[in-house]
C-alpha cells in the first residue's frame, strides 16, 4: 500500500480484521480483509482471493459486510482494465489497484495514472529502468533521491517515473517521499538484490555487428570477452570487442567476422555503455556481467564472479 501514500501523501495504517469469523463462508472464503485508517479515516480494505466477480455480486457482498462493520469498503485489486474501473466508479465502488488507481468517493478521491488490460509484468526491464536500478546498485547509499538521475542519464523525468513503477512493480525497491521528491530504497544488500533482479535484466546488447578498424568510431569502450579480461584475470580474446550505443548515430558493418585482425566486434546497446563506467574505456561492470551472463563457459562465470565481488569488496 506504499503507493497510496506516495501517491496521496496520506497516512495509512493497517492491522488485520477480527470480524471475518462473523461473515458467511462464501464471503470469508472469497475476499481477505484488513482494516485501514487513511489520516483517521477509518475503511475496510477487501482483496478478491481469485478472480473478480461480476458487478452486481460485488454491490451485494460490499452491502453484506457492511452489515457486520459499518465502515467503507475498498476493493483492493492488484490491476484492472478500463472497463472495470468505469463499471465501478459508475457505482461508486472504493477501490484501489496499483501501481496508482485510486477511487475513494468517502475521501473525495480519484486518481487514475494508467489502465491495464489485464495483470502483467514485463518479463524484461526497460532501459530506462535497468539504469536506475544499476545506478542505485553502484552507490553506497542506503538511499537515493530519483531526480537525480534525470540529468545522469538525460532522460525525461516521466521516464524516470515509468521506470521506478516497473521497478517498485517487481518489488525490486522501495520508494517513499520526501516532499516532492522520491527517495529510493532497498531492504535487501547489493549482491543479493542484484541477484533477485537477474531474471528481468535486460542484455544491453541489441546486435552485434562487425567492422573494419578504419571505420570505427573513436573513444568507444571495451565491451564483451575484451572487457571481461581488463577487469577480470580472464586471458583475452582473438577478436577484440567494443560497445556502441544506439542512438548516438550510424555505424555500418556486416554480420560475418572475415579477417580479426582487419574487424572489431561491435555491440550495439540499448543504452550508453559509459554511463556508468568505473574504469575510463571499459564499459561498466554490472552492465558486462549481464551482457556476458549467458555464456555457460565456467571461465566466464568465474570471470564473472570475480568482476561483482570486485564491485561490492
């Protein structure tokens, strides 16, 4: 429920109900309960445990608990489609649905920062996301204002806010305010949260391509099995590897290596490679060790080992 808070900048408080034993089977069976005061205001906050039933079920069981407690009842849903959320407020219906749709009519309340057309996470993080949570890992700091990161990364700050509710989505950060700022946060250590977030991080390599030493850009950094072996005691590699970031222009290749000592590997990324680069001329530590995690060479995963142990020592 953080995201009411933040959203609201209320206060809410949450204890579990006593008075489920007091409803009929199919009600207590059907919905968890919670009692919840918003700034003193009391509700009750009721969470389907499966699928949501129709409309006019949900009016006759809102109506049967209030029965037995008097106080509003608040739908608390993990997302719904549009159409659902207008079904509701057309009946006047409590809910709240994160990341941030809110309908509280007692309060005289309602926000609505995006819809969904059914309950999904990306499976991968976007860019914009994955550098934040990877700028946050590299800091010492338990927490970090995010606005920060605006002119970091010069990305708008509506992208920083997409990012951080993808982020608080996966449950990946905590996030709270500070007046009109957002402080992130995370319980968990670096290494471990790192490891948590593995299954949603993106490869920041999009393509590889490659291309002869007289056309490459200058001052782009050492990607792939040439920056592993910089940073790491892994022994380098025939063909030598850089990193190019998408958008800062065009570069022509081919996708057959011909002769290695005439063509570079080139990588192109989602994001700028040297962002967040430790060591001037290698890419960043965290954002290799993703590129490379694929790899299923034992070298490789101790090499690998070896560069995040070197980030958190």
């Amino acid at each position: 429920m953080n995201f009411i808070t933040d959203t609201l900048g209320v206060k809410i408080n949450i204890e579990q109900w006593d008075g489920s034993g007091r409803l009929p089977y199919y009600l207590a069976d059907r919905y968890e309960f919670n009692r919840a005061t918003l700034d003193d205001v009391p509700c009750l906050f009721m969470k389907p445990k499966g699928e949501l039933d129709t409309l006019t079920a949900i009016k006759k069981h809102i109506s049967r608990v209030r029965e037995t407690e008097p106080f509003p009842v608040v739908l608390e849903l993990d997302g719904m489609t549009a159409q659902r959320r207008k079904s509701l407020i057309g009946a006047r219906i409590p809910f709240v649905a994160s990341p941030c749709q809110i309908y509280l009519p007692f309060l005289g309340i309602a926000l609505s920062e995006r819809y969904t057309t059914k309950r999904t996470t990306r499976e991968m993080l976007m860019p914009s996301s994955q550098l934040l949570l990877l700028y946050y890992l590299y800091r010492d700091e338990p927490e970090m204002q995010a606005g920060e990161t605006v002119g970091v990364f010069g990305i708008s700050a509506m992208q920083i806010t997409r990012a951080i509710r993808q982020l608080t989505a996966l449950n990946l950060i905590n996030t709270r305010k500070d007046g009109v700022r957002t402080i992130i946060s995370s319980e968990t250590r670096r290494l471990e949260l790192f490891n948590k977030a593995k299954p949603y991080l993106l490869n920041p390599v999009r393509k590889k391509v490659y291309v002869e030493y007289a056309d490459l850009p200058s001052r782009m950094p050492l990607s792939g099995y040439s920056a592993l072996s910089e940073l790491t005691m892994l022994g380098g590699s025939e063909t030598e590897t850089f990193a190019f970031y998408g958008r800062s222009g065009d570069i022509s290749g081919t996708n057959t290596l011909v002769d290695n000592t005439s063509q570079a590997e080139v990588e192109i990324w989602h994001y700028d490679p040297v962002l967040m680069s430790k060591r001037q001329g290698v890419v960043d530590p965290l954002s290799l060790a993703v590129a490379m995690s694929s790899d299923n060479d034992p070298r490789i995963e101790q090499s690998i080992d070896e560069l995040l142990s070197n980030v958190w020592r």
